[in-house]
C-alpha cells in the first residue's frame, strides 16, 4: 500500500504528474487547488486542522491523507500498475493426465521474452493448459497442477481483479460488436487506462497492426468491418502495447491473416511471456521450447534444437513463397510454376 508518508511530502504537482488519476480524488472531495499546485500536500491540507473545516466536511487532515493513500493504492492494483506485481517468469508445477497419472516433466519455467509453443492432437488438453495458467492453479483444478508466479504461490487477486489480471488471451474468433471506428476504440482503451499521451499511443498500434495485417486498414475503419487478420493484428499490437498483462496466451494464430514472426517479435519486444497453442510447424519452432500434450496432459517438454532452428529458415523461405501467391491471387494475377522458385 503507499504510505501517508510516501505521498505527504511531495507537491501536489509532482502526485498529478505520477498518479494523473489523482486528480479524480480532489475534485471527489472539492479540494480546490487553485494557486497552490506546487505545494507539498502536507502544507496544503493544513486548512483542515481547523475545527469548522473538519465538521463541515466530516473528515480531518489524517483522514484525507489516509484516504488518498488508498484511493492510490486501489487504483494502480486497479490499472495493474503496482510495483510489487512485475511477473519475471511462472513455474509449471506436474499434475496429472486424464487418466490420472503424473506428468513426465519435473518443472517447468518460463522466462519475460520467452516464447513457448504446446502442441498436440486436437482435445488433447492444450486449452486446459491455457485455462490453468489462466486461473493461476494451485493443485485446484481438474489437471491438479501448480502455477508459480516468481517462484511463489499465486496471489489469488490475479483470478478476481478485472483490472489486474496475469493473463491476456487472444483466441481463435475475435468478433467486434461496438459500434466504433478503430480509432474510437482505441482511445476507449487508451483512457481506460489513464494514458497521458493518447494520440501518441493510438498512432503506435495502428502503425504496428499495419505491419502485421495482410490488407491495411486506418484509423476510421468501423471495427465491426474489419477481416479476421486485421482483427487479430489490431489485438495483438493493442495488447503487447496497452494491455498491463505480463502473460500473453494465443490460441491458434497459424490462420489469423497476419504476419506470425512480426507478431511474437513485437509481443517478446514489449517484455512478455509469450504461450501459444499451435499446429504450425514455423511457430512451433519458433519458440525456445515446445510443451507436448497427450491424454490432457503433459507428456514431455522440447528445447528447440539448433538443427531444427536451421530447419525454420527453409520452413520460412517457403512459407514466404505462399503468402506471396496468395497475394498474387488477390490481385488478380496468374500464378506459374516459375513463381515457386524451387
């Protein structure tokens, strides 16, 4: 929690500046700053150690100074921005299968800027996997895992707090149904976050969701319009961008239109950690490790091997062939065999 101390010294200016919400809190309790903005808060609630000011407004100084301490407090847990919460990695703890039996792995733990990939036969318990990382598990769902944060047990609050949670998730179908252009959306989500610089933040998505979409769209494009990969770039750079989350969770991004390599570069650029539920041999590989599911669970855990990351230059330089047909096939062009290139 911040402390009376921590706030009480410093000018109402420089609280403004760090906590921009803080504001919200003064104009609640009609604390009229005016003249006074550059002056310690301490000094300036001493109008309420007059006997007439407390009984008209039912508080004293320590009250008010206590109050702000948690009005500040609950918002950054609110906004997800409290110190103490940085995620630098969570530790996969075994479980057990369907059928239960243990899991063929000791520990499991992942990094900031990792990327790691599960794979598996389709209702073989990926989305489980998902789920339990989700819900920060803690031997109380039906795989029986554990999910450590920093090595240690899970606060609970990351499961309750819609403003706090570990865990942002991009699924498969990403359907708008707002009546918004991008641009309304995004400055939506941008306040929502209490951001200072809005416009610079909007003009930084939109230039990042162009790099990843197939067919580019602006900023006054209805959201309701937009294709399923301009959907899913829009929400990729939106979340590595705003999104407080440390933990980025994707389920099946091989069809999503959008360009795979930009999209885990841009989320492992902004410092998460990256899990993704895939069949697609290119993201498969791109990842630092694979987690392999049979029968609901874990069946064995993959470094990604220096053999198969030389493989992935081949996978990516025919894959690159594709997309440049498909390309070719939306302008209207005839494809030859010449253009395979192997």
């Amino acid at each position: 929690m911040i402390s009376v101390q921590n706030i009480q010294e410093q000018t109402i200016s420089d609280l403004f500046e760090q906590y921009p919400f803080l504001q919200g809190f003064f104009e609640e309790q009609t604390l009229e700053v005016n003249g006074q903005i550059n002056e310690k808060l301490d000094d300036f609630l001493n109008f309420l150690e007059d006997e007439e000011e407390q009984e008209n407004r039912a508080m004293a100084k320590d009250q008010v100074l206590e109050a702000m301490s948690e009005y500040i407090t609950q918002m950054l847990e609110f906004l997800g921005e409290d110190k103490d919460d940085g995620v630098r990695s969570i530790t996969l703890l075994p479980g057990t299968n369907k059928s239960g039996e243990a899991e063929q792995f000791g520990e499991l733990k992942i990094s900031k800027s990792e990327i790691v990939c599960i794979v598996g036969p389709t209702g073989s318990g990926k989305s489980r996997l998902l789920a339990d990382i989700e819900w920060v598990a803690y031997k109380d769902t039906p795989t029986s895992r554990t999910i450590l944060v920093n090595e240690e047990e899970g606060d609970k609050k990351w499961r309750m707090t819609s403003g706090n949670k570990l865990v942002a998730q991009l699924s498969q179908n990403m359907n708008f149904v707002m009546d918004l252009s991008v641009y309304e959306f995004l400055e939506l989500h941008a306040q929502s976050r209490l951001v200072e610089d809005v416009e610079s933040v909007i003009d930084k998505i939109i230039k990042q969701a162009n790099n990843l979409a197939g067919e580019k769209f602006d900023l006054n494009t209805p959201i309701t319009s937009l294709s399923g990969g301009q959907s899913r770039a829009l929400m990729i750079a939106d979340t590595a961008i705003l999104s407080k989350s440390p933990i980025i969770l994707i389920d099946e991004i091989e069809n999503a239109g959008i360009d795979r390599k930009k999209a885990l570069e841009l989320l492992v650029g902004e410092e998460k950690i990256v899990l993704m539920a895939t069949h697609d041999p290119i993201l498969a590989l791109m990842g630092d490790k694979r987690i392999v599911i049979k029968n609901g669970g874990i069946h064995k855990v993959i470094e990604t091997s220096e053999e198969e990351r030389n493989l992935l230059v081949d996978l990516e330089r025919m894959d690159a062939v594709v997309q440049n047909m498909r390309t070719r096939l939306r302008q209207g062009e005839i494809i030859q065999k010449k253009d395979i290139g192997f």
